[in-house]
C-alpha cells in the first residue's frame, strides 16, 4: 500500500516549528514505546546519547535545543530539510558535521512504519549518537569521502552506511546491541533484528559493499562490529580500491523477492534517504 505524501513544516526565523498537538501526541506515544522496546538492546553509546539530549517526553523537540547538546558534546548539529534531498547536499551536509531532518512527523496511520525518514526517525533513532565521537567522524569522514567520488559509485558506497548508520549492530559484553538509526527508531525492528532467526554476520567492507538491500522489509540480514570504536576506523581503509573489487566479485544473491514495481535500492542518485 502506497504511504501518505509528507511534506516538510516551515521553519521561522529562530529556527522553531509550529507543532501541532496532534503531531506533538504522536511524538509522545512514539518516545514512550520506543524507550520500553529498546532496554537491553541498544547499544550504551546511544542510551547516554539520549540521556545527554533528554528529549521531552509529550512535545517534539525543537531543533536549536538539540543543536546546543550537539554541539557541545562534538561539535553536531541537525538540519532541517525537505523530505528527500539530493544525494550532493546530503553528503555536503555530513561534511559540515550537519546530519538532515525533514520537518515532518508520520501521522499515526503510519505509526509503526514509514519509508520516508520523518523527524522521529532523524532526532530519536541518529541524534543520540552524534553525541559520540567515534559515530560523528565517521559521518563526516563518510561525507567528504562521498563527494570525492564519482556519482555512479555513491549507490554503491550508501550500502556502506546502510549496513552501519542505518542498520548496525554491536558486539558487546552483555551481547549483541544495536545502534543503525533505522533500527533504534522502529518498535519491530528493534525487536526483531535480535532474534536469533535472523541471520547476523560480522562486518567486513567487501561484503557489506557487496550486498544489495531493500527499504521497505526488515533487513533479512544485519551486518555485526566486533566494538562501537570500529566504526570509526572503516574508512581508513583504500575504499576506492575496495569499491572496484566489489564491482569485480559482483553483488551477493538478493536475501529477499524482488518488488513487483521497478524501484531503487535505498538511496539512489534522485533522493536520499537518510
């Protein structure tokens, strides 16, 4: 079934959004759910990400608030935007320290799942880590290095941050804990990327750059670092180099049916999604 159309709220001179009180209740049953289903699933670095943040509990923060913690703690801050964006102003955007947030939130309709990012997804399931030092120079790194490569190769590089950012999960000494934003701000993926049904693989970059994904199902597999700080030494490695051979070797078997329509994977060269 197609998804409502959204479209972004006006941001006033102070950088302020006129939130509704519906919106603002949306955003209320959202945090109070979320922050049941995630104990004892995310990883530590994002419970005291959202700790520092302290979102309110009935109302949609606003984002100067979010921004003052940010850039605080490492120097972040969040943008607002439309609700898809070119590929270039995305990576732009990471490459100043400045991670997009469309100005919308998902009516409760749509409650359990939307393909569009919306504000929840941004500040609830990303904010919190962009406290972290070794998450935000990653995406800066991820950014700069975007920009420096050509189009028909930035494809290709997102399953990058699709298997880390959007959908990453930890080892860690009390078990496997997620941190990928697309995980933390969804209630059946939180749940259900930890079960031991689903396949989980530790993260290597030639295969994560070798493994086709779809937006709109659960991700039939995850990609599992050894410790949060590894993440912020993936891109030390020659990722041109790495991005040819993956293009040799050929992509793996899709783990999931092909759409009935034609479609995209994640984040092609007309939007992002982030």
């Amino acid at each position: 079934m197609k998804g409502q159309a959204y479209t972004s709220k006006k941001v006033d001179e102070n950088g302020l959004v006129n939130w509704s009180e519906a919106e603002n209740a949306t955003w209320a049953k959202l945090v109070a759910r979320q922050t049941e289903v995630i104990k004892n699933r995310a990883c530590d670095e994002f419970v005291l990400g959202l700790k520092l943040l302290d979102f309110s509990a009935d109302k949609i923060p606003q984002l100067p608030d979010v921004n003052k913690v940010l850039e605080e703690c490492n120097g972040w801050g969040v943008e607002p935007v439309s609700a898809v964006i070119q590929p270039k102003e995305f990576f732009t955007l990471l490459a100043n320290k400045r991670f997009p947030a469309a100005t919308f939130i998902r009516t409760p309709e749509e409650l359990d799942y939307l393909q569009e990012p919306d504000i929840f997804h941004e500040l609830y399931g990303h904010a919190p880590l962009l406290t972290n030092k070794a998450y935000g120079d990653f995406m800066e790194a991820f950014g700069k290095m975007a920009l420096s490569e050509e189009p028909k190769d930035r494809r290709r590089l997102f399953r990058l941050f699709w298997f880390t950012i959007e959908f990453g999960l930890v080892a860690t000494d009390k078990g496997l804990r997620a941190y990928g934003g697309g995980i933390l701000s969804s209630i059946g993926e939180t749940q259900y990327c930890l079960e031991d049904k689903v396949e989980k693989i530790k993260f290597t970059l030639i295969d994560a750059l070798r493994t086709p994904f779809r937006i709109d199902i659960m991700q039939p597999l995850y990609f599992v670092l050894d410790k949060f700080e590894d993440l912020f030494t993936i891109l030390d490695n020659d990722i041109i180099k790495l991005i040819n051979q993956a293009k040799e070797l050929g992509d793996y078997a899709p783990l999931f049916p092909p759409k009935k329509k034609s479609q995209v994977e994640g984040a092609d060269e007309g939007s992002m999604r982030c």
